[in-house]
C-alpha cells in the first residue's frame, strides 16, 4: 500500500488519539473507578495501534500494544490502577508521542529506545518490582505451540491465557478460498472483518500485509479470541461466497503459558493482525477504524455522532485559509478603492452597485474569518497533564479547573499563546500555590485550586490564569528590583503596590532564591509580556497576600483584518487599531502642561502624557507655523492612557494588516502596514511601543 497519501492524516490522527490519551489517563488518576474512561483509553490505544501497524510503523505498533495488554489487565480489574501504573502508562505515551513527531519530522521511529519502559509495563503485568530488570530465565525459551497451521508464540500463548482467566475462548480458524476465485484479496478481507466482528484477532498466518496484496495460494489461517463458540465462528465465515472449507480448532493450554519476555520478544506480526479490517479498504484514512469495532458496540450512539460528525466536516491546510485571508484582504482594499472612485467621480450605478458589493465581502469576510477562528481548547489541552506532572514535581497538591475552552480565537493568535500561558502557569505553581503544609497551616485546603479560564469581551477575548496562592508581596517586588539594579530605592518606595507588581515582566526580574528547572532565570514574565504586546494584547496581574493572584490577558479576536483610525503626520498616513483608542480631542497649545519635564494634558479630572508622532517617528517638519488647535489622539493600554498628537485626522477604515517582512521585523513602535483604497501604503503603529 502506498502510504505517504495517508501521512498527514496518520500524523493528524495519531495527535487526536495520544491528545485523547493524556485526557483520559488524567480523569482516570481522578477516578479509577471510572470504567467509561478505561474503555475509552484502551479504544484509543487499540486504534492508534492499528494505524502504525497498517502504515508500517511496528515499534510504533509494539509499544502502544504493550501498553494496551497493561490497560487491558487494568480493564478486566485483574491489576488495580495506581499512581505506580499511570505514570509508567504517561511514559508510553510520551515516548508514542515522540515517535510520532520523530515520523512527522521525517527522521523515523527508530530513534527512541523503549527497552527499558517495554521492561516496566512487562513487570507490572506480571506483578514485579520496577527497581530493577528482571532477571534472565535459566531455562531457554520454549517451542512455540503449532496450533491448527499457526505458530503461536509465548506472547501470542499469554494472551490466549490471559483471555481464558476471563472466559473469553480461543480459536484457529482455517480457511481454504476456491480455485476460481479472482479476488482473493477481497475475500481475505471479508473473512478477517466477519472474524474482527466476533473478537480480537491475535495473528494470521500469512501477514495480514500479504493478504492485502494477495501473496498466498487458496488458504490462510487466523487465531481469534471470542465469546462465540466453534460452531458459531464456523458459520460465520463459512456464509461468506467463495469459502470452500472452513476448520476451527480451540487453542488449548497444554501447559502454562511461559512469562511474556521483555521487547526483543515482542514479533510485529500479532500487532499487525488488526490492520486487515481496514487495510485494504481504498480510502485508509483511519486504517484501523474496523479494529475498534467490538468496543465501538457498546457505546454506538456516541460512535455514530462521531462518524456522522466527521462526514459533516473536512481538514484544510492552514496555508490554504491563509492565501484564502489574503485573498479577501485584497478584495476588501480594492472594495475600499472603488468606493473612493464612485465618491469622487459621483457615478451613482457604481455606487449602487458597491452597496450590494459590500454587503457580499463583508459576509465573506466573516465567514473567512469565522473559518480561521479555533477553540482556545486547542491551546488548552495540554496543561493538565503538564500541571500534574509539575505539581508531582514540587510535591504539591494541585487541582486545576478550565473554563470556556470553547471560546474561539484567531487561528494565528491561538499558534502564539501557548508559551506565555505555560509561563503563567508554572508561575502559579511554583511562586504562587504553597506547599500543602504551608496551606494547611495559614488554614486553607490542602489542594491548590488553579484556574485557566476564557472569555469573550466584545471583540476581545480575556484569558485569566488564577490561583488561591499566597499572592504577591509588593515589598518583596521593590527589593528585589531595587538590589538587581532596576529601579532606585526612591522610585521603588514611591510606586503604588499595584505598580510595584508589575515589576516582574521586567526582563531578568525574578524573585526566586535558586535557579530550577522550573524558574528562577528570569525570562518568563517578561516573555509573556513582549510575546502578548506584540499579538495586540495586554497583561496585567492583580494580587492579594494568601488569597491569590489573577493574571490576565486580553487579544484580539483576529490579527487579520481590524478597524483602524487613519490619521496624518505632515505628509505621511498612519493606522491607529479603533481597539486601542479610548477618544479623540482637540486641544489648545494652552492646554499642554510640562510635568517633571514631560508633556501631560488633564483629562476628565486625569493626567494624561502625551507623545508627539512627529517628533517621535522622526518625520520631517513642514515649513508651517503651529496650529491653533492640535489633534490629540487618547489610546490605552490596560489602564494606562497616553495621548498621541497628530497634524490630521482622516477618519475610521476597514483595514487589512500586512507583516513588514524580516528587513523590518525589528522597528519599533510599527506593528505592520496596510495598502489603501487609493494604493498608498499606511504604517500601523503598535500603541504599547509609543507608551
């Protein structure tokens, strides 16, 4: 088969399942006794390795089958779960999900030696201790059984055992196809679904790979476990056309099965065994969808969802959306242009007809945009499993609780808020949750609540990462920043608290004692910061000493297309995003005041200071004298206002933000540039550079 058709979905598929992995694993640590979820972990495991059986991926294969007869044991409560077994089932995954990204990156599976977690998931099966490895049987290893045509290995023998201790029964079934038949192949298949129906198959002879591609004569053999008896196995294959003969034979334990070896034991072929139900379909986009089915029985209407809810849906490639942003861009600047033409030119059948053209792009562009838009889940999902482990590691007892992970954000902000969310996190975890003694002795729970959670608000979406924690001393802030070299003991001691907290998205500004994997470098403050600031976004922390902190962030909901005062400086023309304005006035030369030597306006009872964009972007000076009246720009960032004094303003305009290139990805204060309706280019000034 050739599989390089099938490689984006394989990769694609195989992330949802080890995603779905993570997810389960973390409820079952909550409850163990949560069978639904047991179900569901073995289901993904199951199908995960039928698809790297059926793209060739055997390590793959091998490992997630280890780790299934471990969640079987699990399943069928002949192994209790325990924090021992889920951190050593959390290594697979981990390890399958490296092999997985080792196969994305093109470097293969082969990179990663398991041995040793092969070692572990083996030992607890067989109830040993994972301090050291097992020690090497004396004996050699046994003959394998021969059993109706088919070679039964020692792990094919422990399975088969293991499926009698729970009065399943085990079968080989041969089967002989007529002379006359075209299409062995097909009749391989029907054979190989109709058994999978029944049960598990644990091994064909030949390969379910030779199967598909027909490289036997008339005959084949299959071991199969089941609940059916031999007469009912036999009658089902034996309906099949074609079928000229059809033996079953019970796999008998004619002596204890010996223990399951360590990996080097492990043969690819019963891993492969279930790959044949999907594997010769045409279209293997889930190959092992078929293998899943006895356990898709139990639960059909939430299987039917999902199939009714995949044919309702279809994977896009990202670059794809993204021509089909630019391409709506230039539509919506050429729209703007023909506008101007229409005005200009007082020709009302243009215009008319413009009424109804923008009507059309403004859907467009909304349902563009509402295609670029993703749930913030996306982002969301993988910090549970990194709070755990974290909270293992700093030996705390934390609970973390998301809220709104359906809210949707632009699919370019969603890519870039992965790292300052990890860093408010870890953040929480180290520097704000105590221990659970230090907790239990300021008479608060044991456990540490932190909180991840989304929202919108208006054309912005709010993500706050809370704890319950010991919060911020503001103190301890100006100290610190005082004895790094930061600021001068004055203008430490004469910042409000909530200014002095601020403090740490300084860059270098930490306040940890010892450098940790964890913190301690200083870089993560200011890394969420700079990377917020830049999407458009703001990040401010409010704090009580031993009630907690709130970190929040506000974005944009899109970084693609926004609405922007146009305002003029001299001869140039530059973009203002309408979010960051909070109003426009016109003062008097009369009304600007010079406080400790910079320029300030009083506002509604505020001071407010004001920059001159000339002055600051080094645009030359007419030869005009000062106006009487001047243009004052009033712009915001969280509660921070700072008036921009402009020569003009032109008005309010749909814009399209262009990235600058890498030749001025570097300046300052510039967070893009637009093309107007009339061809010109604008500049889109980033308002917290200019504050």
């Amino acid at each position: 088969m050739e599989t390089n058709q099938y490689m984006e979905m394989f990769l694609d598929e195989s992330r949802e399942h080890l995603q779905s992995l993570n997810d389960g694993l973390l409820s079952l640590e909550n409850d163990p006794e949560d069978l639904s979820v047991l179900n569901e972990i073995f289901r993904n495991a199951h199908t995960l390795k039928g698809m790297s059986a059926t793209m060739g991926y055997t390590r793959t294969a091998e490992l997630t089958h280890d780790m299934e007869n471990l969640l079987d044991m699990l399943r069928k409560e002949q192994l209790k779960v325990s924090s021992e077994i889920i951190d050593v089932i959390f290594k697979c995954v981990d390890s399958l999900q490296e092999m997985v990204e080792n196969i994305g990156n093109g470097d293969g599976e082969d990179l990663l030696d398991f041995s040793d977690l092969v070692r572990q998931v083996n030992a607890i099966a067989k109830g040993e201790s994972l301090a050291a490895p097992a020690e090497a049987p004396a004996a050699a290893p046994a003959a394998p059984a021969v059993v109706g045509g088919i070679d039964l290995s020692e792990t094919d023998m422990a399975v088969v055992k293991e499926a009698k201790k729970s009065g399943l029964l085990a079968y080989t079934v041969h089967v002989e196809i007529a002379d006359s038949c075209l299409l062995k192949s097909a009749r391989s298949y029907m054979v190989m679904n109709a058994l999978d129906e029944l049960g598990d198959i644990i091994k064909s002879v030949p390969p379910a790979e030779d199967l598909e591609q027909e490289k036997f004569d008339h005959s084949f053999d299959v071991a199969v476990i089941t609940d059916k008896d031999a007469k009912a196995v036999e009658d089902v294959v034996a309906d099949i056309s074609e079928i000229t003969s059809v033996a079953v034979t019970e796999i008998a334990e004619a002596a204890p099965a010996p223990e399951v070896a360590p990996a080097p034991e492990a043969a690819p072929a019963p891993e492969a065994a279930p790959a044949p139900a999907a594997a010769p379909a045409p279209a293997a986009p889930a190959p092992a969808a078929k293998a899943a089915a006895p356990a898709a029985k139990k639960a059909p209407a939430k299987n039917d969802k999902k199939a009714h809810a995949a044919g309702q849906s279809v994977r896009v490639d990202i670059e794809k959306l993204d021509t089909l942003m630019n391409l709506v861009g230039e539509l919506v600047t050429n729209k703007v242009r023909l506008e101007q033409i229409g005005m200009t030119h007082r020709l009302t059948e243009l215009t008319e007809t413009l009424e109804q053209m923008d009507r059309v792009t403004t859907d467009l562009q909304s349902v563009v945009m509402k295609v670029r838009m993703v749930p913030v889940s996306q982002v969301f999902n993988r910090f549970p499993r990194m709070v755990r482990d974290l909270a293992k590691e700093l030996n705390k007892d934390i609970n973390l609780t998301i809220e709104g992970e359906e809210t949707e954000l632009d699919r370019t902000v969603i890519d870039e808020i992965g790292d300052p969310l990890m860093h408010l996190l870890r953040n929480s975890l180290d520097h704000g949750v105590e221990t659970p003694d230090e907790r239990e002795a300021k008479g608060k729970p044991r456990t540490g609540e932190v909180g991840l959670i989304a929202r919108h608000e208006g054309n912005n979406v709010v993500i706050m990462v809370t704890d319950d924690g010991k919060g911020i001393d503001a103190d301890k802030i100006r100290n610190k920043a005082v004895e790094k070299g930061m600021v001068t003991r004055d203008e430490a001691d004469s910042l409000p608290d909530a200014d002095a907290v601020r403090l740490i998205f300084l860059p270098g500004f930490s306040t940890a004692d010892v450098i940790t994997d964890v913190s301690g470098r200083g870089v993560g403050m200011d890394v969420v910061r700079s990377k917020i600031e830049s999407l458009g976004g703001h990040v401010d922390v409010e704090t009580k000493i031993n009630e907690g902190s709130v970190f929040k962030i506000k974005l944009p909901l899109t970084l693609a297309i926004i609405q922007a005062m146009l305002v003029k400086v001299q001869d140039e023309m530059y973009a203002i995003p309408l979010g960051s304005i909070d109003s426009t006035i016109n003062i008097t030369p009369d009304d600007i005041k010079t406080v400790q030597n910079k320029e300030v306006i009083v506002l509604r009872g505020q001071i407010i200071p004001i920059v001159r964009l000339g002055d600051v972007l080094s645009v030359p000076h007419g030869s005009g004298t000062d106006e009487e009246d001047i243009f004052v720009v009033v712009v915001h960032v969280g509660d921070h206002k700072t008036g921009i004094v402009v020569d003009n303003l032109i008005g309010q305009q749909e814009i399209v933000i262009k990235t600058l290139g890498k030749m001025l990805s570097g300046l300052k204060m510039l967070a893009g540039a637009t093309v107007l309706g009339d061809g010109h280019v604008a500049m889109i000034l980033d308002v917290s550079a200019l504050m």
